[in-house]
C-alpha cells in the first residue's frame, strides 16, 4: 500500500489546481464592446487592452479578467476627464 505524505497531499489539494481564465477570441470582445476590428487591434497594438497572440498571426485571444480590467480602466479615465471638463463628443466613425 502507498504511504501518504503531506507533500503528496499538497499536490492534489484544491488551492494546487491551477485556474485558467476564460479566453475570448476578437469577435467575442469586438461584440462585447461593440466596436470595429481596427479599433480592437489597435487597443491590442498600444497595450490598452491585454491580450495574447497564439500560432497564427491574427490568431488573438483576450481573457475575461482582462477585458473586465480594461472596462474598468475605461470607466475610471471617462469620469476623471468628465471632471476635469475635459471630454469632448466626437462624431461616430463607421469602424466603431
């Protein structure tokens, strides 16, 4: 019979698993935020929005807990220019 060690024990225990976070693919995050492939690949290229490339060169994923990130960051920087008088409507353009 195998004897048991703590170590082993540690090995199989809940806080040992690994958490992965939900992947979203460019089109999933493009219809949560409602905005153009241009617009997303360009949050991506300027590192506004965290993501990762895998394989192929427009093989993009985003995770959930990043996009949340992000939305934050947009929110808290959207009331910080409300206050400051500094936010401007600007007209739509036809990628967003």
């Amino acid at each position: 019979m195998a004897k048991r060690t703590e170590e082993g024990d540690q090995l199989h225990s809940p806080a040992a698993v690994t958490r992965f976070p939900k992947m979203l693919t460019l089109s999933e995050v493009r219809e949560i935020l409602n905005v153009g492939m241009p617009t997303l690949y360009a949050l991506l290229s300027s590192g506004e929005l965290r993501g990762v490339q895998l394989g192929g060169r427009r093989m993009w994923r985003v995770s959930e807990e990043d996009l949340a990130a992000y939305l934050e960051r947009a929110y808290k920087e959207t009331q910080e220019r409300i206050a400051a008088g500094n936010i401007e409507v600007e007209p739509a353009q036809a990628d967003d």
